[in-house]
C-alpha cells in the first residue's frame, strides 16, 4: 500500500487518541490503524481527524480544520 497516499485523508477516531503515551485507534477507509495526535491534544471518539503522517502501522492525526 502506498503510505503516502494516506497523508492528507480524513478519519474517525473510534478510540480516544492523544500523544505517544496516550495511542488510540483510528478509522480510515474501512480499516482501524493505531493512531496518535501531532501536539499531543485528546481526540474523542467520533472525532474526524486528518492524517499528518504515517510510520509503520501507526498514523499521526491532527484535527480537522475542514
């Protein structure tokens, strides 16, 4: 899968997602991928977020200004 594809694209997180201490999980494009936050905010469920970047299995979300 092209990871760079993924940057950009919005999601639903479906587990509260903050900094690296604090990962939550997710949803883009059907599937749940581990994500944390760029600044360390809290994202609550239900949230849609944009991701920022992507590394191994795990997104960098930032909120959606959308």
């Amino acid at each position: 899968s092209n990871v760079d594809a993924m940057i950009g694209r919005l999601g639903t997180v479906v587990e509260p997602t903050g900094s690296e201490n604090s990962p939550g999980r997710v949803k883009l494009g059907g599937e749940e991928w581990r994500a944390v936050s760029t600044d360390g905010d809290l994202f609550q469920t239900g949230e849609s977020v944009e991701v920022a970047a992507v590394s191994g299995s795990t997104l960098t979300v930032r909120r959606n200004a959308g």
